[in-house]
C-alpha cells in the first residue's frame, strides 16, 4: 500500500508570514518542498543545490511588470531586457562578454579606496557613540562604492540614491500605482548611464566602465543599449542589496556579539563574516523560477508556467546541510545561495563581497557593544528584506 505524502502549505502573501519562523521550519523538516499560494517553495539546501541548475526552470522575475498590469513602457522594456532576467543565447553572449570587467583581479584594485571610504563614513559619527545605520552608513557607503566603479562623481550619491530607491519600488505589489516615479528615476539613470558610456568612448580609462565598453570576445560586442542596460542594473542592484545586506548583517552580529569580538580580534576572517551573514540571514530571502515545460522532480509536479521559489534563506539555516547552524566565522562552510545561483549566480558578487568584508572589518575596529537604540524599522521578512531604519548605538574601541 503506497502512503500518500503529507506536502506542507505555506501562506507566503499573509502579512505575518516570515522565513525564520518556526512554521517554516517545520516544513522544511517535514519535506523538501512546500505549496504556497504563489506555487511552489524548495525548502531544503540539498534540493536548492539541485534545481536552481536545472534548465527546465527560467527566470522567473521576467514576467513581473506582465503579471502586475505592466505591459509596455520604460520600465518595462528596461526590465524584460536587461540580464537578470534575459535567458539563452542573449543571456550567455551578454553574460560572457561582462564577466572579465568583474574579475576578481580587476575589484581587489579598488581595495584601498573602499578601506579609505568606510574609514571616512565612520568617522563622521564615531565621537557621538550613536547613529542610523542605513542614512548614515550602509546607504552613502554601497552608493560610493557603485560612484567608485562606474566614475560617476561621489557628490552625487545622494542622487543616485534616491533613483536607485525610486526604480526598487517596481518590485512591489504598488508597481503600477509607482510607475510614474519609477520610469522618471529611470529616465534620470539612463541619463547617467548613456554619459559614462560616451566619455569612455571618447576617452578610455582604467576602470570598469571602459571594460565593458571595450568588451569584445569572438568579434562580438555589447551595444549601447545592452551596456547601459547593463550599468542601470549594476547601479540599482548593486546600491539596494548592499545596503540591506549590511543592515542585516550588523543585525546578525548583535544577536552574536562573541563572533563580532572575535572579527575585531581577527579582521581576516571578516570575508567569512560576509559568508556567515549571507548564509544565515540573506536580504535576498527568495529566488524565483518559472517551469519552462511541465515539471517533475520525485514527488514534485508542476505544470508549465508554475512559480517555483528557492527559499535561500530557510536553506541556508538547513541542519542537514549545516550541522552546526550558527553563526561561526571561523568554519568553511557549504556553498550558500545568497547571491542566487546557476547561470543566474550575481554577477558583482566579487564586489559585493569585498565591500562588505571592509564595512564589517572596520566597523567591528571601532566599536563594541553595539545595541538598538529607538525604534527600528524592516521590511517585510520575505523576498527582499533589510532595515528601513536602524538607530544604534555603541561604545567607541
């Protein structure tokens, strides 16, 4: 007699919901997999492994401005063609000719000039033994660092601030009610992307945005639509999960503040630092796929067109994959798929990590005993999450 298996359900649009709950674990401990009021959710690290890899499943962000009401326009052109969402041919070529301007040689240059940043940003406020982590750090540090690579003026962090958090609001439920100020804060960066990309052809320098004007493997090359679709993605995405992936990391390392001493202590190991928090408390909370053919995975069947997330962050706090689940800098550890994985794996991972190695190394230098200080505020525990804001404060080492 065959016993039917129990699948859990997982209501992922209720307010409450929230990934480091104890019903999300639950599920994840009573099978690999759960059904969601969106499709369906991949719990396990193992199963994560798997199928983010597998190419039955696309992309699954593609059809977001479809499904929301979004049919044409700015915003619309710009996200169904830009690489985070682009799949086969197009996706490999643009990918391909991208990837040497983010290797990892050509970001460690820009080492000591991060160093100079952060030390600068911090400080600025170091003296008052308190401060908002995301107004006065984590956002002016991730939009200079993007200034840095792409030569864009640092003066104008601000700006690029508020356009990177103007176009983010496309990725919520409002999409349609903010498309006015989306598609003007993305005019407002086409702006800046189509200047840097006529400079560099005009007048080439040692810098990332030349690498990517000048790439061209095979006798193929970008356009100027791809490379300014590509740096308008670089500056969005690169400014927004920093910024939340730094608040959560500090968040994580209040809730273990042994490991924080122990990265004063041994700054070497902030890189495993930037590993532990994204493992354990990723501000990309979700990946999304969408199955390209009807889809069957041992008791898994999804038809065509079904939502498919990999929950990252349920899997990579699995005790199956991470006996010892918390937070420890000192250890190696399974891969994690905070930076998503697959052919879709971050292409900036390499700078994301070092810039928030030398955030996490110099902040833990000059101050301990860091505790909340006001109210704070976070976004929804689900999908793309981090503080809002966060106002701590601290004593001075």
């Amino acid at each position: 007699m065959s016993t039917e298996i129990a699948v859990p359900y997982l209501d992922i649009s209720d307010p409450s919901f929230a990934m480091h709950s104890e019903a999300v674990r639950n599920a994840r401990e009573q099978h690999w997999y759960a059904t969601t009021n969106y499709g369906f959710a991949v719990l396990r690290h193992e199963y994560v492994s798997i199928l983010l890899k597998d190419t039955r499943l696309s992309q699954g962000s593609g059809k977001w401005p479809d499904h929301n009401g979004v049919h044409s326009g700015l915003f619309h052109d710009w996200w169904t063609k830009c690489l985070l969402v682009l799949e086969g041919d197009d996706h490999h070529r643009i990918r391909r000719m991208l990837n040497p301007a983010f290797s990892f040689r050509h970001i460690e240059a820009y080492v000591p000039r991060f160093e100079k940043l952060a030390a600068e940003i911090v400080d600025g406020f170091i003296d008052n033994g308190e401060f908002e982590f995301v107004n006065d750090f984590a956002e002016p540090y991730a939009t200079r660092v993007l200034c840095i690579l792409t030569g864009i003026p640092e003066s104008e962090w601000p700006t690029i601030a508020r356009i990177s958090s103007s176009i983010g609001l496309a990725l919520g439920i409002t999409i349609k009610e903010d498309l006015p100020e989306v598609e003007s804060a993305l005019a407002e960066l086409y702006g800046y992307a189509e200047a840097l990309i006529a400079d560099r052809q005009a007048n080439p320098r040692d810098d990332l945005v030349t690498r990517l004007v000048e790439a061209n493997r095979d006798g193929d090359s970008l356009s100027d639509d791809e490379l300014r679709n590509a740096l308008c993605l670089l500056i969005f995405g690169g400014m927004d999960t920093t910024r939340n992936q730094l608040g959560l990391g500090i968040q994580t390392m209040m809730r273990n503040p042994d490991q924080w001493e122990l990265l004063a202590k041994h700054p070497e190991l902030a890189r495993n630092a930037v590993e532990e928090v994204m493992r354990s408390n990723p501000t990309t909370t979700w990946v999304t796929r969408e199955a390209v053919v009807d889809f069957e995975y041992e008791d898994l069947h999804a038809p065509a067109g079904s939502t498919v997330h990999f929950f990252t962050q349920v899997s990579g706090n699995d005790p199956t994959a991470y006996p010892n689940p918390g937070i420890d800098i000192t250890v190696e550890r399974a891969p994690h798929y905070g930076f998503g994985g697959g052919m879709h794996h971050c292409l900036g991972h390499f700078v994301a990590r070092m810039d928030m190695a030398i955030a996490f190394r110099t902040l833990s230098q000059r101050m301990t005993n860091i505790r909340v200080n006001g109210q704070d505020e976070w976004m929804p525990d689900s999908g793309n999450t981090g503080p809002v804001r966060l106002p701590l404060a601290f004593d001075k080492r």
